[in-house]
C-alpha cells in the first residue's frame, strides 16, 4: 500500500471539506457489518468523512484500526470526524483526479 506524501493528505483533505458525512460510528461499534459496510463506501466514493458519535476516548485507535481492516489510509482527524481515503484500483471507476507521489 502507498502511503500518502503530505502534499496528497492536504490536497484530500480541502477535497473532503466540501462532502458530507457519510458514515456515523455509533453504539454499536466498528463490527463487521460496519467494516464492510466502510469498505463499499470506500471502494464507491474513494474519500469518505466518519463521523464518532460514540467512544470518542479511543477513535485514534478505532480510526486506525478501521483503515487497517478497509486497507484505507487516513488523511486526516478533525474534531470527532475521521477522513479515509483508498484509490479505486479501477482507473475508470476512479471519482478523484489526483496524482499520488
């Protein structure tokens, strides 16, 4: 898996400014369902917001745990809501134009 430079963490980031959450992590944790659920997400949109409701003590390691089960990366954390990003291995089914260093 690439990593993200700095350069491509600040461009994703000002992309996810402008989007929605699309996912909210509540009481009933990060199963599996939720997993996959963030996965189909991931793999359809590329950058998706999550939004903590609950355990908002340990997101930093639920956040990382959730982009080592999706294969996704963090881009970045502000306040109670995560950003992931995981390019589409497909080139047409890619939704953001960015060149990865």
């Amino acid at each position: 898996m690439h990593m993200l430079s700095s350069k491509d963490r600040s461009r994703l980031a000002s992309i996810a400014q402008t989007k929605d959450c699309l996912i909210s992590l509540g009481r009933g944790g990060a199963s599996e369902a939720f997993v996959g659920r963030l996965s189909a997400l991931l793999s359809q949109h590329e950058l998706v917001k999550l939004r903590f409701g609950d355990s908002k003590d340990s997101k930093a390691e639920i956040a990382s745990d959730l982009a080592a089960a999706t294969g996704g990366e963090i881009v970045r954390t502000i306040g109670n809501v995560v950003v992931f990003w995981k390019r589409n291995p497909d080139p047409e089914k890619r939704t953001i134009d960015i060149d990865i260093e």
